[in-house]
C-alpha cells in the first residue's frame, strides 16, 4: 500500500479509521463488542446490592426513571404487535435489553439465527457494562432473584445464548453459561438449567463435572427423578471410564451399568422411543416383555414431557460414531434388567 499511494495517505487513512472506531465503556468477558456495534451507552440500568446472606450475595437489576420511560414505551410497542416499532426503539437505543430479546426473536422466527445470536450478544454486553463491583459471577456465590422483573432479562439473555452457542458446535461454553445461570438461583431453577447441563457436559466431554455434581446433589435434590440425569450419568460413567482406560487408569464398567439398568426399571418408557429416536430395532425379547411395551400415554403429563425432551435434545448423544456402541449397550443392560 506505502508503495502505491505513499507513507502519508495510508497514516492518514489509519489515523482516520482509529477515529471512527467505536469506543466501549469497559472491556466484556460475556461477549465480546463488536467494531460494527454502536457504542455502549448507560441507558440508566443499574446492579445494586441487596445484602450478604448465608455467605451468599444477592443483587439485583435497577431501573432508572429514564430507563422506566424507555421500557414504557417498549410495552406500548410490544401491544402493538408490530415488530417496526419496536425497531425504533432500538434504533434511538441501542443496547436497551428488553428491545434486543424481543427483536432477536424476531430475526429467529424469520429463520435469521446469526443476527438474533448477535443481538443477544450485544443484551449481554450491555448487562455486564452495569455489573456491580462487587458481582463476581466466577465464585458462584452470588445470587439474582427471578421474580424480581427487573432480573428476568438477564435470566432470558444466559438462557437464549447458551442456546445459540451450543448449535454453533461450542458445548463446552454453553456448559459454562448454564452452569452461571444455575449458579444465580440454584434453589429455585427458574429457567431450568438442570434439564440443559447435562447435555452441555456429556457434549462437552465435561464426564467428571456431570458426575460429580450428581453425588452432591443427589442427596438433597434426588436428581435421579429427572429422566436426563438418570440417563446422562450413567453415559458419562461409561465414557469417563473409558477415557481412564485409555490413560491407563483402569476403572471398569460396573457402576455405568447398574445406574443404566436403574434408570431403564424407572423409566421404561424411555427406552422405545429414544432407540426409535436413535434408529435402533430393539431386541425381540425387551419387545415381548410388558415392562417396556406400556405406551409412554399412560405416563403423567409432566414426566411424559420430560422424557420426549430429553430424547429430542440428547438423542444425539447415544448414536455418535465414537459413542455408538452406548445405544447396542443401552439394550444389553436393558435385557439385563428385566432377569
């Protein structure tokens, strides 16, 4: 470039472009700004302290009276069921949360995945520029009230991202985002993350985390109830087992298959549709025998949801070339627990 137009017109155009760069307020771990995003401005959303209980910090979201102005607007916009609107609003704010989930539903329902992920981004950039100092999400000791309206956003925001970046193919990190959105309120579990984080672990080659966050909460919140936890540990047994092997720490397969054979006398419903699901013909003798052929209809409407969600999301996780041999085992331990 120096040698076609000359020193001083491409240090001036460098000068000019360092300009017109876009200067954000501090630097984001959530998510990164981008040069092409307007810049971050204080709209008057805030993170106050709400006190120290149980060596466990609670926050909360503010809003400040200009803030309250622009979110009023935002309801009117929203009851006008027309999605321009509430464009405008976000073209006068850019980083105003509500504004930027409700338009990056829209760009998903028009099948726009990388501008509705984009968007959420930026919703994030815009919470962690009003953190408070003494919020550090890192220890897991700090704590947001879900029903408190001012939290939900934030709550949404994890939630969608964590959903974006895992179809990107990033589990380890959307591993990470839920175990944060499980961290903010782990009581109560508003946005159910403990339906997600198994998936995220065993996709993430994260074994041990699964399994050791079943033995410490098993006790107390009998995670064992929840069809994908019962299935997922014992999968993430049978591959952390594996993975030791081939470190050469030896193991065994013991555990993997009781727990295996636990979750298939508890949930054998479960059994026919996720082999379906997987492509599987299953054996004539699980077939023949009445425990396995009862209609998943009969179960209650809750546990039957739970089931088809985990099939639906974790599918996958049983038919994978180096998993494969999970799904002929998933009959073998299921013939096994019928003798």
């Amino acid at each position: 470039m120096r040698r076609i137009f000359g020193s001083k017109v491409v240090r001036g155009d460098q000068v000019r472009q360092k300009a017109h760069r876009k200067v954000h307020l501090r630097p984001t771990v959530l998510a990164t700004p981008k040069d092409t995003w307007p810049k971050i401005e204080k709209l008057g959303l805030t993170m106050q302290q709400d006190g120290v209980r149980d060596w466990c910090q609670y926050f909360h979201f503010e809003h400040s009276p200009a803030y309250q102005k622009i979110q009023l607007r935002f309801w009117e916009a929203v009851d006008t069921f027309d999605p321009n609107s509430i464009a405008a609003i976000l073209h006068a704010h850019p980083y105003h949360v509500d504004s930027l989930l409700q338009m990056s539903e829209v760009s998903r329902l028009g099948e726009d995945i990388q501008m509705a992920s984009e968007l959420i981004e930026r919703a994030l950039c815009s919470f962690e520029s009003s953190f408070h100092t003494l919020f550090n999400y890192t220890q897991a000791n700090c704590r947001l009230d879900y029903s408190r309206a001012e939290n939900r956003s934030f709550f949404l925001t994890l939630f969608r991202h964590l959903s974006y970046i895992s179809r990107r193919g990033c589990h380890r990190t959307a591993l990470e985002f839920c175990k944060l959105l499980l961290a903010l309120n782990p009581e109560k579990d508003p946005l159910c993350a403990l339906l997600i984080i198994d998936y995220c672990a065993v996709r993430g080659g994260e074994y041990r985390f699964l399994i050791d966050l079943f033995h410490a909460w098993e006790p107390h919140r009998n995670l064992s109830q929840l069809p994908n936890f019962a299935f997922s540990v014992p999968l993430a047994m049978f591959h952390s087992q594996n993975r030791e092997e081939k470190e050469g720490e030896g193991g065994g397969e013991t555990e993997a298959n009781k727990r295996l054979q636990d979750a298939l006398l508890m949930f054998p419903c479960l059994l026919p549709i996720l082999l379906d699901k997987c492509g599987v013909t299953l054996d004539p003798a699980v077939t023949s025998h009445s425990l396995f052929t009862q209609p998943i209809e009969r179960e209650p409407n809750g546990l039957k949801l739970l089931m088809k969600l985990y099939v639906e999301r974790s599918h996958s996780l049983w038919k994978e070339p180096r998993q494969r041999p999970s799904k002929y085992r998933l009959q073998g331990q299921s013939s096994q627990a019928l003798q």
